[in-house]
C-alpha cells in the first residue's frame, strides 16, 4: 500500500500549482464573483497547457490520464481559488458521458473541442418537478425515422447557456417499467433549433459558472446522437455520477485547503491581547481539527479517484468522498470566517467566498442524504 503520489503526478500537482499562482489574481476573481463572469481567457490558457481533459485519450487531445491525476488538478486550483478553480475544474462537465459511453464519430466530434477549449459541455439530467429523483423524466424523446424529437425542461443545470452541447436524459420508452428501464441519453448540440437557456438567477456561490434551466421545444437531433445503448441512459448516468463525485469531492478538498490556509496565515501574523491569536490554545485546537478534516478528505477522495482508475465502481466510496469532503468544506470554511472575526465576513479577505462556494457541493451531483441513501444502501445490502 503506497500513499505517496508518482513523480508524474507530482509533476502535475506543480504545474497545476505554478499555473494557478500565476493566473488566478485575486482582485479579478473578485471582480469575476461580482460580475457573474465565466473565466474565459484562464480557461483557455488551461487548456493550452492541457490541464482539461487529462483523462481523455491523445487521440482526443487527452493525456491519457486517469481520474486521479484529474481530480489532483482540481484540488489545486480550487485551493487558489475556490471560484476560478471551479470553473476551470467543471469546465468539462458531463463530457465523461461521452468518453465512456458514446460512440466514436461522438467522441472525435466533442471530446477534442472541449479539451482544447473550444466549448463547455453539460448534463441536463435535473427536472422541476423532480429534483433529485431522476428515475422518472417529463422530458421525452420521440423517434421520428432518423431523428429524436425532444420536448421537456431541465433545470439547475452547470454551464448551461454556455456549453456546446447538453448530455442529456431523456424518457425514450413509457410503457416500460419500472419507468427507469425506458430512459436514455441523447447528446444534444447547443445550436440546435428549439433549445434555449435561461440563467436561473443569483445564486448563494459559484458566481463565475453557469447555471440555467434549459428548454426543449420540438428539437430534433440525429438518432446517433443517442450516447450508448437505448433505454440504458439511466445506468450510465448513475455509472458517470461514480466519476463526477469524485470531482466534486476534490473541488470541495480544495475549497477547503484554501480556506484554511488564508485562515493559517492570518492567526500567524494577527496579534490580539498582546500576542499572536495563534498562541492561544483555542485557535491551535480550531487549526488542528481543520487540518485533520482536510487530511481525513484527501484521503479518501484520492483513494476514490484511485479506485476508480483501477477499473472498480464503488458506488459507496465515491459517494463518501463526495458527502465528507463536502462537509469538510463547510466546516473548514465556516471556522476560518470565525478566526478571521469580522474581516473573515468581508469580501476583501476571500474566505467568505470560499465559503459560499463551498456549500453547493453539498447539493449539486447529489445532495448529502442522496450520498447516505447510497452509502446505506451498500451497507445493508437488500433487507427481507
């Protein structure tokens, strides 16, 4: 059992530091977070430096890489910048869909564009009416000869309005049941006639991304845009979520480090009642606990993009991942706001940012009792 990381990945995990350093500023992220603007120019110069879609094969202008060597990235540029980071990190959103399920015209149409930063991708999985359960859909697709006509609405969807094409979860069979066997996934090009994106508003945190509810009106797309097998869209989404956890995992694992190590540095120079705040034991005891929550999360997120890489779903330890580091995120957050008393409420010292953008990680890619639901599912097993 080995917990050190290679020298390649070691390579990455500087680079990606080096690269964040010098381009995530802090009074443009500042502005960025005031503005609701994605981080356009940060996000191509990533993708120059081939830091999106490492995971992707050369063919599709990948690396080659695994999912460990992907959530290292984001780890460290959410821990730059919890907002930037996170754009950057979901910049390639849902395009796993494609990698690991769809066809090759597919793959060689999308995967290259998104990796060299010509587009955003999606999944539009999330309903209205239907939140977090996603084994029956109102949005349907319809054959008519060579095309699939969709109609519905998604909703909460990340980078929508911005990405080039949507992964998209459609009731293709509704006689079928239970209802889940009869959903499929069909990939549906942005510029496509009758789909359209309405940004849902200001939101608590992640001001820099995207997030929409799209609509479907009568949009036809060609029966092989359907990413896998008819009437298994719901069983590769739950497979994808295996992976997207784990990302979600290490924006909140650097979301977190961020927000402790501005916290650090600050009980290190700020001097109350004489001495430095970092002298008194209640603030060592406040930084020992981050930092074990902190260490406690690495851990198993990296053994979570690990496994997974090793050709192993584990549905359990992906959503642990997810729940703990997310928590931890919250946690870690919330108690450098308090070290930094009153300056940790003001925009200018960032950990109030870091704390916003924290808690969606609690919500998006499944909510913390969606993640128990799983958990607890694997742990007893079917009960008679």
């Amino acid at each position: 059992m080995d917990f050190e990381l290679t020298k390649s990945q070691k390579e990455i995990q500087k680079a990606a530091r080096e690269f964040a350093k010098g381009e995530f500023d802090k009074e443009l992220a500042l502005e960025l977070d005031r503005t609701h603007e994605f981080p356009t120019k940060i996000w191509k110069k990533a993708a120059d430096l081939g830091f999106i879609g490492v995971h992707y094969p050369e063919k599709y202008s990948g690396q080659d890489l695994g999912v460990l060597e992907n959530i290292i990235i984001a780890d460290v540029f959410c821990a730059q910048d919890s907002s930037i980071g996170s754009a950057i990190a979901l910049a390639s959103f849902a395009s796993e869909c494609v990698l690991r399920f769809g066809s090759d015209e597919l793959k060689q149409k999308f995967l290259p564009a998104v990796a060299e930063g010509q587009m955003l991708s999606a999944g539009a999985f999330t309903e209205p009416d239907h939140g977090s359960d996603i084994t029956s859909l109102d949005t349907t697709a319809v054959r008519e000869g060579d095309e699939w006509v969709i109609n519905g609405t998604k909703t909460f969807i990340t980078n929508g309005g911005r990405a080039g094409f949507y992964c998209t979860m459609c009731q293709t069979d509704g006689a079928v049941q239970p209802s889940y066997r009869g959903i499929s996934l069909i990939l549906v090009e942005a510029e496509r006639e009758g789909i359209t994106a309405t940004d849902i508003g200001d939101k608590m945190g992640i001001h820099m991304m995207s997030t929409a509810e799209v609509n479907y009106k009568d949009v036809r797309v060609p029966v092989s845009n359907i990413i896998g097998e008819e009437g298994k869209g719901f069983y590769h989404v739950l497979e994808f979520f295996d992976e997207s956890r784990i990302l979600v995992a290490a924006q909140a694992l650097g979301t977190a480090q961020g927000a402790y190590d501005r916290a650090l540095a600050y009980v290190k120079q700020r001097e109350q009642f004489g001495r430095k705040i970092a002298q008194f034991q209640v603030t060592q005891h406040k930084i020992a606990d981050m930092a074990t929550k902190i260490e406690l999360a690495r851990l198993i997120t990296y053994k979570a993009a690990w496994n997974y890489d090793q050709g192993r779903i584990d549905p359990k330890l992906t959503s642990m991942a997810k729940m703990y580091a997310a928590r931890t995120a919250v946690e870690v957050a919330d108690e450098a706001i308090q070290l930094l008393g009153g300056y940790g409420y003001m925009t200018e010292y960032e950990v109030e940012r870091f704390y916003r953008d924290a808690k969606i990680t609690e919500i998006y890619e499944g909510t913390k009792e969606i993640q128990k639901n799983t958990i607890a599912s694997a742990v007893l097993g079917k009960l008679k």
